[in-house]
C-alpha cells in the first residue's frame, strides 16, 4: 500500500469534481465513464449519488471512486489503495452490488470487499477502451448515417433492450426504461441510425461528453442486418461527428471477448488505451466455493 493514503468522502459533488477532475483529465479516455457521469450528475439539481470517495497522499489524488445507484464507477490510478475505497463502502453497509474501472484496480477492490462481506465476486465483463483522433470509413457499405427522431422510437426501443440484453452488462432493461433512456437523445441529437432505403438497420448513441472527449456507445445491429458492415459505417460516422464538434477524441469501450468488434474497430483507426473490468458481488454459493468466479 502507498506510503500514508488518506481518503475523503465528499458530501458536495462540486467539491469532489474539483478535487479529482485534474488527476482524471490526464488519463481522459480510462477515465471517460467517471468523468461522463460526473458531468451528467453535475447538470442535475439533485443528483442521487451514494458514495464520492477519493484516495490522496500528500495532496495527490490516487483514486476516485463515485457510486450511483448500486454501482461503484472507479477511476484509474493506484490499485493497492482500492482497498480502502472498500473498507470505506463496508463500514457505511452501502449497497454495492456492481463496479467498473480499471481492471487491476477493480480487482482490488472486489478482492477487498468481497472478504469483508464474505460473498462472491464474479467478472460480467472484460473491456477495451480505444480511442481515435482520425477515421477511416469503409468503403462501399449502402445506406447513410441520419440522426435519429421520434419516429425511430419504436424500432430503437426494442433495439436498446436487445443490446443490453446482448452486452451481458448485468442488468436487465424494460421497454419502459429504454423509451426513458432513448427520449431525451432525440432533443439533444445524440442518438443515430444508419439508414438503407429508407429503413433503419443499426444504430449508436453519443454520450459522457468529457472535456476532450465523447465516447460512442449503444452500437446495435439487429440480426437479420448483420455481416453488411453496418455497425463499422456507423460508428466510423458518429466518431466524425463528434470530431467535427470539437473533441480531440472519440472514445468506445468493447467486449474483449468479441474479436469482431475489436477487430473492426481498429480497422476504422480506433487504438487501444487501456483495459476496464466490470464485476458484481453475490451471495456466497457454499463455503468451498472460489469467491472469484471468471
């Protein structure tokens, strides 16, 4: 463990934003999710926000970690002092069921909190961050990317479930929380389909805008549309779109264990930045069981 780690719990989401903001900004595209959303929590006028938590040594920022709901978004940096983070998440009996960051740091920390609750902790999915500053397109695929609107609704609603569905992201999404999801994207103009004789066969979203960054998210093609280069056409036109608006870069997380994504992706410029975990915590199966089941 570092030398003399402290950590602070923040009740003000203001004063942990400026606490932690500059040590994030220098890893943008590993912190893009925790930076996203404390962009979107400082937007609201009460955001519901269980824990903002930050490790320090001397003045230093280590780690950060802000949980909403039952999730725990933890930033990249000294993986020994997750620990602490842990303990702190034990000690007020906050319902973490999830997290998400970098993988050695979110080790650590369900190592740790998995001992003190003595539970399970399972990996539901192990990421890629990229990240590009340039784009090349592919060529030939039929069809062009429009953004979406209210007519998109029904087709895009289904769509989102099916996508978390298939991400394997932890959770379950209603149509109800998917039209809640997919509404306000029609106003702010972050949601896009890629659009074939005047039908929609894929779609992406735009979200967690950073200071330098946007990260593309919610890339679905529906079965029966696959293997026709959609998905790449799209996501290469959403990436240049959120170029054109002024951010250095764009940003995408990927399944590791989906070599087509991350294959089609580096085709269209994306590089590899880093690696994230997500994990989620359980009832302990029976005493012999492995508390860390991948």
């Amino acid at each position: 463990m570092s030398k003399n780690p402290e950590i602070n719990v923040y009740d003000s989401l203001t004063s942990f934003a400026e606490a932690v903001m500059t040590t994030l900004e220098e890893n943008e595209a590993s912190n893009s999710f925790i930076l996203g959303r404390m962009g979107a929590m400082l937007a609201l006028d009460q955001p519901n926000i269980m824990l903002m938590a930050r490790v320090h040594e001397d003045g230093v920022t280590k780690l950060a970690a802000l949980g909403l709901g039952d999730g725990l978004a933890m930033s990249k940096g000294d993986p020994l002092v997750a620990e602490l983070i842990a303990e702190e998440v034990q000690s007020r009996g906050l319902p973490v069921a999830r997290a998400f960051g970098p993988v050695e740091v979110v080790t650590k920390f369900g190592e740790r909190l998995s001992g003190l609750r003595d539970c399970a902790w399972s990996e539901t999915m192990s990421q890629r961050v990229y990240q590009t500053n340039q784009i090349t397109a592919p060529l030939n695929v039929p069809g062009s990317m429009r953004v979406g609107s209210q007519s998109d609704l029904d087709v895009l609603t289904k769509w989102m479930v099916a996508f978390v569905d298939d991400a394997n992201l932890g959770y379950e999404l209603s149509e109800a929380a998917a039209r809640e999801n997919i509404e306000p994207k029609f106003k702010s103009g972050t949601i896009f389909v890629w659009e074939r004789d005047g039908q929609p066969v894929s779609m992406a979203s735009s979200s967690r805008p950073t200071k330098t960054t946007m990260t593309v998210n919610a890339v679905y093609t529906p079965p029966e549309e696959r293997n026709r280069g959609y998905a790449s056409a799209l996501v290469a036109a959403v990436s240049e779109h959120i170029l054109r608006s002024g951010k250095r870069y764009a940003v995408l997380l990927t399944d590791q264990k989906n070599p087509t994504s991350n294959s089609i992706y580096m085709k269209i410029g994306y590089v590899p930045v880093s690696d994230s975990l997500s994990i989620q915590f359980a009832p302990k199966v029976s005493s012999g069981a492995n508390q860390n089941v991948t």
